[in-house]
C-alpha cells in the first residue's frame, strides 16, 4: 500500500489572525481537500507580520500554497490540476466535471461584480450594474435548465433538480465558484441593499452549498469579507 502524502495548505489569516480569511482562493483549494478526504494540515499565515514561513517556503509569493511531501506549490490553479492528478481514484474521488458548460459558468461574475460594488454612483454605473446583473442573469438559466442526464431520465423537465453546477456533487466547478458567490452576495447586500432571491436557480444553489460542511466551514466569517472590502466598495444613496 502506497504511503499517504504529507500535505500541508496555508491560507490567508483572517485580520484578527484567528481564523481563515478573506481570499476565495484559499478557499477552493480548502474545499477540495476536504472532499477529496485527503489528510491534510492547514496553516494560517498572517500577512501583517512578514512570517518567515513565506520567506523561506515561498519568497514573493501570497497565500495560498501547497507543501506535498516537502515541494512547494505556489500557482492555484497548477495546485488544483496537480491534486485532481495525485489525488485519483480508487483513493479519493474525481472531481473534474462531466459537462464543459459546467467549468465556465459564472466565470465572469467575479469581476462584473468588482466593478459593480467599486464604481461610484455616476453617470457609468448604470452599465456597470447592467452588465453585473447580466452575467448573474447568465448564471442563473444554467443553473435552472435541466443537464443532459436529468432529460434522459425525464425528458419532459422543464427546471433542473440538481444540487450544484455539474449534478449532485461538488465538483472542481464549485470550488472555484462558491466562495466568489459568497463574497458577492455579503458584499452586495451590504452596499447596494442587492440580494439574490429573484434569481431562483443562484438560491438554490447558494442554499444547496450552505448546507455542505465542505463549503460552510472553510467560508471566512461575513465581517470579515466586509472588512476586505471596507476601504474599496462605495455606497449608493
């Protein structure tokens, strides 16, 4: 039997250095972790304190980063490929997508909404919220339009029953939508008194991710996205 891998992530601390931070790519590589059932160790670094495990294990480099088996990893998405490749089956699950629609999806929601929250109240806003609620928009009907899978099994579905983007399990997809998903609902409500309850199929997943420890245990805590945020995002009156 193949000796289990030491792996080691460190993320970003939170600002009180108490718990994890705001950074959703810390986040996603947490998550997958987890459902890979990897053991791993995760390490809090603080960022105001210039710790000397960056300067030694990763000089120049940001959280998050990846220690397997004593080699360092410092590119998020190289780090996914890398676990998604040693991390196989029959050990641990693959979590790749089985749809390629399903590794875009919202894929410009992220920075639509860094706009959106940024851009002050002028005569562009209005745009930059259009094309905010667009790609929102774009995001919901994939959510709610049935997959090829759910047709063959009911070809007459109208609206999808399925958990998460690619069917019933996180997948890699999930990983790297949900945490920017979260940052953008907690922001958005705070500044511009936006939420996502008319966009039935983003509830649904939001509420479907919630209720997985995966994802609501690695999400840092809501006052501390709105910290991240506080000396960025203007408010409309």
């Amino acid at each position: 039997m193949a000796e289990e891998p030491k792996i080691e992530l460190f993320v970003k601390a939170s600002s009180d250095a108490e718990s994890v931070g705001n950074c959703p790519f810390c986040q996603r590589l947490f998550m997958i972790l987890w459902l890979k059932g990897a053991n791993f160790t995760l390490t809090t670094v603080d960022m105001k304190r210039a710790p000397d495990v960056l300067k030694t294990l990763a000089p120049g480099s940001q959280p998050p980063f990846l220690l397997y088996n004593g080699e360092v990893r410092t590119d998020t998405n190289k780090i996914e490929e890398f676990l998604e490749e040693k991390l196989a089956p029959p050990n641990f699950p693959k979590m790749c997508c089985r749809y390629n629609p399903s590794k875009t999806a919202g894929e410009d929601i992220f920075r639509t909404f860094s706009a959106y929250i940024k851009i002050p109240k002028t005569g562009l806003h209005k745009l930059v919220e259009k094309n905010f609620f667009r790609s929102l928009a774009k995001l919901d009907t994939y959510l709610r339009n049935p997959l090829d899978h759910e047709l063959n099994t009911s070809p007459d579905l109208t609206e999808s029953k399925r958990l998460f983007l690619d069917g019933d399990e996180l997948t890699l997809a999930d990983c790297n939508l949900l945490p920017k998903l979260n940052i953008v609902k907690i922001v958005s409500k705070k500044y511009r008194d936006f939420d996502f309850g008319a966009l039935k199929g983003i509830s649904r997943y939001l509420e479907n991710a919630y209720a997985r420890k995966e994802f609501r245990y690695t999400c840092p805590q809501d006052a501390e996205i709105l910290h991240a945020y506080s000396t960025v995002a203007t408010h409309w009156d």
